[in-house]
C-alpha cells in the first residue's frame, strides 16, 4: 500500500512538471491557431518556423551570446576563485559574500543600471552590450559552482606534481583542472542557462534591432503570440532531452571504465 502511495505521488509530481509541457507540443501540430481548439493534424507551424527570419535571427543570438557570456564568465570565474583560494577563511567568505551580492539584487535593478552605464561609456547598445552584461551577471554563479569544489580539493595534489618536475602551469592543467572538470562544465552550463533565458537585463541593454528569443516572444505577445513559437518550443524541449540523455550516457560509460 505504502509503495502504491508513492507511486501515486511520484506519478502526480511529474505530471505536475511536464503536463504544460505536453500541452505546448500538442500545440504545435495543432492545425488551429487558436489555443484550446483542436482542428487536426499538422506540420505546417514547423515549415513557417523555418522559413521566419526573425526567429532564427532572435534563436542565433540566444545561443552565440549564451555560449559566449558562458565560456568568458567560466574563465572569470575560475581565474577569481582560484585567486580568492589563496585569502584565508574569513577575507574569502567576504569577497564571495560580495560576489553574491548580483544574485540576490533585482535583476530590473541591474538591467537599469547596466543600461545607464553602457549609455555613460558612450556604448551602442546592441548585441555586445548584451554579451557583456550577460558575462557580468554570469560570473556569480558560475563562482557558486566552482569555488565549493576549488576548497575542497587538497593542495597536495599541486604541490606534489611540482615536486615531480612539472611547471606550475603544467600542475594546473593536468592535475587542478581535471579535478575540477564537473564543477567548471556545471557552471559553464548554468551560465548559458541563464543567458538563454533572460529577459529582463536583455531588454534593458539591447538595441534596436537586435533580440533573442525571450525578447522576440515579447514583441509578438503583443499581436499574439505565433504557433511557429510552440514548434521552436517543442523542437528546444526535444534537443535539450537528448542532450541530457547522451550527458547521462557518456558519464555512466566514463564510470563504467573507472571502475575496470
């Protein structure tokens, strides 16, 4: 009985999770424009996705400016933490302290203030005023991954492959960032996860001309939003899916070989 219960309940959570999705990719075939009205069967919101210029503009820049803000604000990242590794305890709990400071700050607050320093620099905005303050707001977080994981690691690593002959360059790369490898690609996929899905900073640092695609829903939510919009949806959900299934396959195969 008991084992039915949660059954019961893990089955009510997940529906809870992805109902709405499964509306949205119901949606997509929809033959009607129109939401809750089912007319038939159809591909056709899939061929006027791709042939919408606009879309696949807003979807480039969404993912050249999320992979970019998340490579630049892993690099950052990983340079401060290994910088602040060296303070002791209390000086580096008071520069993370500050360092949190932009995760917990309104981002309407930061956007604003982005804008008006972009606008005070003499800076046009556009897409590089919004690549830059996406690594700006990045860099917190990808701190968040790596710095736990940095302090924990132990010194003696380092210091017994430069007793071994290795320059410190060498040390670091060979011995220091493989250790850190799961935590540096968590940071650096939080950070394009979180780039890819801004709004609101995006909207107060870009220019005319210039969206991604939470800002290119935004303007057609105006006029309605278009079916082309659940089929980008659905096909981002399914990436996404295989992505995190060939992920999860890769590390079981890389286990696999660890442990034999």
């Amino acid at each position: 009985m008991i084992n039915r219960l949660k059954m019961i309940y893990l089955a009510a959570i997940f529906l809870f999770l992805y109902a709405p999705i499964g509306i949205l990719i119901a949606q997509s075939f929809n033959e009607s424009r129109y939401r809750g009205h089912w007319t038939g069967f159809t591909f056709k919101w899939y061929e006027s996705l791709f042939e919408n210029e606009n879309i696949f503009e807003a979807l480039s820049n969404t993912v050249s400016i999320g992979f970019f803000s998340a490579l630049i604000a892993t690099i950052f990242a990983l340079i401060t933490c290994i910088a602040l590794r060296e303070f002791g305890k209390k000086r580096r709990a008071v520069f993370m302290s500050v360092a949190n400071i932009p995760i917990l700050n309104a981002d309407i607050v930061t956007g604003i203030s982005l804008m008006l320093l972009f606008i005070g620099a003499g800076l046009r905005l556009g897409y590089e005023t919004i690549l830059i303050a996406h690594i700006v707001f990045n860099i917190p977080y990808v701190m968040l991954c790596i710095m736990p994981q940095l302090v924990s690691l132990d010194k003696s690593f380092y210091e017994a492959a430069l007793d071994l002959g290795a320059s410190p360059f060498q040390a670091f790369t060979k011995v220091i960032l493989p250790e850190m490898r799961p935590s540096i690609f968590a940071g650096f996929l939080l950070a394009f996860t979180m780039s890819a899905d801004d709004f609101i900073i995006t909207y107060f640092t870009k220019g005319a001309g210039v969206d991604t695609l939470p800002t290119e829903i935004y303007s057609e939510l105006k006029l309605g939003i278009h079916p082309e919009m659940y089929a980008l949806s659905t096909l981002v959900f399914f990436f996404v899916l295989i992505f995190v299934v060939l992920f999860a396959m890769t590390r079981k195969h890389l286990a696999d070989k660890e442990v034999f």
